[in-house]
C-alpha cells in the first residue's frame, strides 16, 4: 500500500467518526471568520472591543481552544459585518462555506 492509499484510508476512517467533524466545523468557521475579519479590516483588538471581550478569548476563537455555542458564531460573525449560516449537507457533499467564497 502506497503512502498516498494509506492517508486515503485512514481519511476515510477519520470520517467515520464525529470528532473528525466537530473539528472540520470548527476549522471552517475558523477560517471563514478569519476571512470576515480580514475584509473588514479588523485586528483581533478590534474584534474583541467589538464583542465587549478580551482578546485572550477572540486567540482562543481562531486556535480552536473554544467550543463556540451558535450565539458565539453568530456575535463574531455580526461583529465582522457578516452572518452566520449553519446548514446541513448531504453525506455525499463536499462543499465548505469557506471554499465557496471567491
């Protein structure tokens, strides 16, 4: 088994479970909120004054360190000048909201 056969299979278990998932949400937010922010041309000090927060709490947003409740994304988001949007897709799809911005 090649190297490439053996990352394929062992992506393909990893998306068997729900850690996989809760961790690809939390990336996608993550990097779609970072893109948000940079279009806004907010600093992560100006995003946290923005949201009445420290900025220890707007590093732990986008290293992950958080679990966020959907009134948390929703606040970030706002505070960027976006909105939040949670769907749910087809098993079969592949589409992110973070790749599907231009």
């Amino acid at each position: 088994m090649t190297l490439s056969k053996q990352l394929k299979a062992f992506v393909d278990e990893a998306k068997q479970t729900d850690v996989y998932w809760v961790e690809s949400a939390k990336l996608e937010f993550a990097l779609a909120l970072e893109q948000q922010r940079r279009a806004a041309g907010l600093s992560y000090a100006d995003l946290a004054k923005k949201m009445g927060t420290s900025a220890a709490y707007i590093s732990k947003v986008f290293r992950g360190d958080t679990n966020l409740t959907i009134e948390s994304m929703v606040k970030l988001a706002r505070a960027t000048g976006g909105q939040m949007d949670a769907r749910i897709l087809d098993g079969e799809s592949t589409a992110t909201a973070y790749s599907r911005k231009s």
